[in-house]
C-alpha cells in the first residue's frame, strides 16, 4: 500500500521508498503494531467477539497507515506533520 501511494505521488516503487515513509514515523508506527500484535493476541483468546476485535485494530492501523502515507507522499508534509497525522487517524 505504502509503495502503491508513493508510486502515485510520482516516485519510483520500491522498498526504499516505503522504508524512508516508516523512517519518518518512527516510534509512532513501532508502538502502534506493538500495541495492534498485543490487542490480537489478547482478544484471540476470546471466540467470534475476538475475531471482531481483531479485524477493527486491523483495519483502524491500516487506515491510519494509509492515510499518512497519502499525507506524506502527496501532500509532500514533513515528518512531524505525518506523525501528527498517524496518531490522530489511529486513535479515532
């Protein structure tokens, strides 16, 4: 997805791209899968409600992922503008 977004923005796809994108996260994006692997394991432990659990982490990292991913590459912010995003988007 991350490459995908930077392919659009004009960049050349690759995995240097997507990795300078989670650079400028940093920790931002380290603590929000540690804390994604975490709510999935926990709530794994609990049948079908931890399944629904599980798949709205998923989806509200991914979204977020996404969306900074859109911030940083098309609308060219800098990395304090792109962690804002992120930790915004994420906590929604």
């Amino acid at each position: 997805m991350i490459v995908a977004i930077g392919f659009i923005s004009g960049r050349e796809p690759s995995l240097q791209m997507a990795s300078e994108f989670l650079a400028a996260l940093g920790l931002n994006t380290a603590g929000a899968y540690a804390l994604r692997y975490l709510v999935r394991n926990l709530v794994g432990l609990v049948p079908v409600l931890g399944w629904l659990i599980k798949g709205v982490a998923a989806y509200s990292a991914t979204k977020a992922l996404g969306k900074a991913a859109v911030y940083y590459f098309i609308d060219q912010r800098s990395s304090e503008e792109v962690k804002r995003k992120f930790d915004d988007d994420f906590e929604q």
